[in-house]
C-alpha cells in the first residue's frame, strides 16, 4: 500500500486544495455574517482578511479551524440553514486536517525541502 506523506502535495492533489480553499473563502461571507458585529467591521476588516488568507494559503491550516467551528456555532435553526452550516463547516474542516497545499504561502514558508543522502564508500565509516 502506498502511503500519501507530502506535506504540501503538488500536481492534481495540490490543485484540488487550491480549489478548496477558494471554496472555504467563498464560503466565509455567509459564516461570518451570522456574527454579531457591526456591518463595517464585518466588510472591512474580518471578511477581507479571512477570505485572503484562505485564498493565498497563509495560516490555512487556522483560519480554516476557525472558521468551521464559527460556522457551527452560529448555524441557523432552520433544516436548510443547518444543512447549509454543517457544509460549509466540513469544507473548512476538511482544509484544516488536509492543509494548504503546494500552491501556497505557507508552503513558501514552511517549505518543500530537499533532503539528499550522500551514499556510503564500502569501508567507509561516519560518526
């Protein structure tokens, strides 16, 4: 069985995490709504922020954490409101166990590393 340890996957899988966290940013307006805060807050700071961090990659693996357990904690009371949420809610979850993918800040930061291993000489010892 192969086992799937990229931390940050390229290729189909990467491109498949950058749809999802454009999802998760889309989806951050209606969760972020259902907050009590004052509507100028809502459009200037927190939407902008979140949304952008989600969309770039940077800090996904929080924000998206954060953003499922809002959107659970302030799920309507309505059957297709509730459904809507938990959506929404696994969506983000799904973001934050998967994380960001190669096509992201956070992989320019965190880094896809190269690690070379020198082959030993027969004979040859290393301390």
């Amino acid at each position: 069985m192969v086992k799937f340890l990229s931390r940050f996957p390229d290729g189909a899988p990467g491109a498949g995490l950058l749809l999802l966290r454009f999802s998760c940013a889309l989806a951050a307006y209606p969760v972020l709504e259902r907050l009590p805060l004052p509507h100028p807050v809502l459009l200037l700071v927190l939407l902008p922020a979140v949304a952008l961090a989600l969309a770039s990659g940077f800090g996904t693996r929080t924000v998206a954490l954060v953003l499922a357990v809002t959107a659970l904690a302030t799920a309507p009371t309505g059957a297709d409101g509730a459904f809507t949420a938990i959506a929404q809610a696994g969506d983000c979850g799904a973001l934050a166990l998967l994380g960001p993918g190669a096509y992201s800040i956070d992989a320019k930061v965190f880094g896809r590393r190269v690690v070379r291993f020198e082959s030993r000489r027969p004979g040859s010892r290393q301390n």
